[in-house]
C-alpha cells in the first residue's frame, strides 16, 4: 500500500497525533538535559543509581512546565503537579529497576542500559500523563 502526501499529512494534523508529537519532543529536550546530567555524575564516578535518580529529577521542572503549557495545554495546578510528578516517580521506579537488570543482572554498562531502558519509560510517561494526569481533568 503506497502512503499518500494527503494520508500523511492528515495523520500529522491529526490532534492526537500532533499531540504525541509535542510529547515526544519535549521528551528529547528532557531526555537530553537528563542524559547529559547522568553521564556528567557517571564520569564524576558517582554510582550510577544515584546518577540516574539526580538527573531524573533535574528533567522533571522542565517536563512539567512544557507539558502543561505546551503539550496537553492545562493551567498548572497543584493537584495536576502532584499527579505529574507521581507518575515521574512511578517512572523513576521503573527507571532504575530496569536499569539495575541491564547493568548487574545483564552486564550492559551502565549509559547503554539508561539508552534501551528510555524508550520503554517515555511511552508509560505518555499513556499515564495522557489518561491520569491531565485526562482526568476533562
């Protein structure tokens, strides 16, 4: 089946399409500044769980703000912060757990494992934001 000009572009300006889009790419910035945080503690030999969990937190003020304003459009609330941030945590937890498996468990090094471990934890960030945080608002 050969994609259309006009099939891609009407699954681009598709809304839910579009908003994933913004997610992800607010997910690049705070994947980014995440990352860079990480390696920086790792190659200052600071454990890398500890790496992770500092550099987690660093991307979480930057997720926030864009998300809210930028991606699912709500006013920033306490509430909404709390729920934004559960999930953040929640994410976390997962994070590190995965990451441990990669690392102690599979012998992948510790930045390889935080690149296969990030895929899977941005798509439980999107489904969660998406339905929980700022779905329940609507």
């Amino acid at each position: 089946m050969k994609l259309e000009k006009a099939d891609l572009k009407s699954f681009i300006l598709n809304d839910e399409n579009k908003r994933f889009l913004k997610f992800a790419i607010v997910g690049v910035s705070n994947t980014a500044i995440s990352f860079l945080v990480y390696v920086v503690l790792v190659k200052l030999s600071i454990y890398y769980i500890l790496a992770s969990i500092i550099s987690y937190i660093a991307g979480i003020l930057n997720s926030y703000i864009l998300n809210t304003a930028f991606v699912f459009k709500e006013k920033k609330t306490k509430k909404n912060l709390f729920m934004f941030s559960s999930v953040y945590l929640s994410a976390l937890l997962i994070n590190l757990s995965l990451l441990y498996i990669m690392v102690d468990v599979l012998g992948v090094g510790p930045i390889t494992g935080q690149i296969l471990v990030t895929g899977l934890v941005m798509i439980y960030n999107y489904i969660m934001q998406k339905k929980w945080t700022f779905g329940s608002s609507k």
